[in-house]
C-alpha cells in the first residue's frame, strides 16, 4: 500500500492508535435507560415491594433477571 491512503492505513493499524472495543456489559452501561411499565394489582404491587425491601434487592434488578433468564439478551 503506497500513496496518501496507504499510509493512513498503515498509521492506524498501528497499536498505539487504536481504542480497545467495548464489551456487551459496557456497550449496555452507555445507552440511556427508559421505563418500562407494567400494570399489576395493587395488592401484589405491596407485597413484593415489601419482600424486595425486606430482602435488600431492587423491583428493577428482580424485573431484569426474569427478563433475561426468560427472553436472554441481545447478541
């Protein structure tokens, strides 16, 4: 490769000049986050929001595992 883009080329196969890719958690860590709304009985709503306090986690993280291990995640 000679010539004006050749050694563009060249210059940027080089280590130094190159930015590792993202992996698949950080590439998801940048994207904006939306809400995502279900409508459920108040009663279930109180209970687990209760059980997800007594037990330390989120709604959000419980709500994301099922999702996931339901519909798995994107390639």
């Amino acid at each position: 490769m000679s010539g004006k883009y050749g050694d563009l080329i060249k210059q940027a196969r080089k280590p130094e000049n190159q930015e590792p890719r993202k992996t698949e958690v950080e590439e998801a860590a940048t994207q904006p986050e939306v809400n995502l709304c279900i409508k459920v009985p108040v009663s279930l709503r109180r209970h687990w929001s209760a059980e997800a306090k007594r037990t330390g986690v989120t709604m959000t993280s419980v709500i994301v595992e099922a999702l996931k291990a339901r519909f798995g995640e994107p390639e």
